[in-house]
C-alpha cells in the first residue's frame, strides 16, 4: 500500500478489522494461485500439472470475488458509493480521490490553448 497523497486523497477513516481480514484472505488466495500455477508450470507429471493449474484457477477467481466484495463493502463502510475512486492506503486508511486527468489532455489543452 501507498501512503496517503494530500495533494489527491480525501480520507474517511480507517478499515475496519473484518474488512481488514477480508482483504488480506483474498490478496492470500490470490497470492497462492500465482505460486501454484508456477508450480503447475514446472512439474514432469501432466496430470499434477493438470490438477495444480484448475486449484490455481480456482484460488484466483474466489481471491477476485473476495477482493471486489471487499471493495464494495469499503463503500459501504465509509458511504462512498458516490464517489469516482476510492482506494486504500498505508496504515489501513480509506480514501477517496478526484479522477486525474491523462497527462496526454494536460497537453493538449496547452498546446490548444484550454481553459483561456
């Protein structure tokens, strides 16, 4: 995780210890799929690497579900359905921020003389 960015993070406060858990069960899941999947990778047995790669895949679209419940529970925790982005930041801080305008707008709106 990132550090809170004053200049672009509002915060709302703090995870909660059971989104918390939440959270760090899915990026586990996800973790493991990707350990697993190296092992499938590597291994002379095809029917192992076979039963290696389906766990893999398994333990990464429930690692995916969990991580997108976890988001919408974030929202909920901290009433931000109605916000463009919302993110989570060091020391289990929720936030929110504007949508940051692509570098390559800035520029063309220099170039063409935007915001006169």
């Amino acid at each position: 995780m990132v550090d809170v960015n004053p200049d672009r993070d509002h915060v709302v406060g703090e995870v909660s210890d059971e989104l918390r858990r939440l959270y760090l069960t899915a990026i586990r899941w996800i973790k493991t799929s990707m350990e697993i999947n190296v092992e499938a990778n590597f291994t002379q047995d095809t029917q192992q690497a076979e039963r290696l790669a389906i766990k893999a895949h398994e333990l990464q679209e429930k690692g995916k579900i969990l991580r997108n419940i976890f988001w919408a529970a974030l929202k909920d925790e901290h009433k931000m359905w109605n916000k463009p982005s919302v993110g989570l930041r060091s020391g289990w801080i929720a936030v929110w921020s504007e949508p940051e305008t692509p570098h390559i707008i800035g520029f063309l709106e220099d170039l063409f003389g935007g915001d006169d």
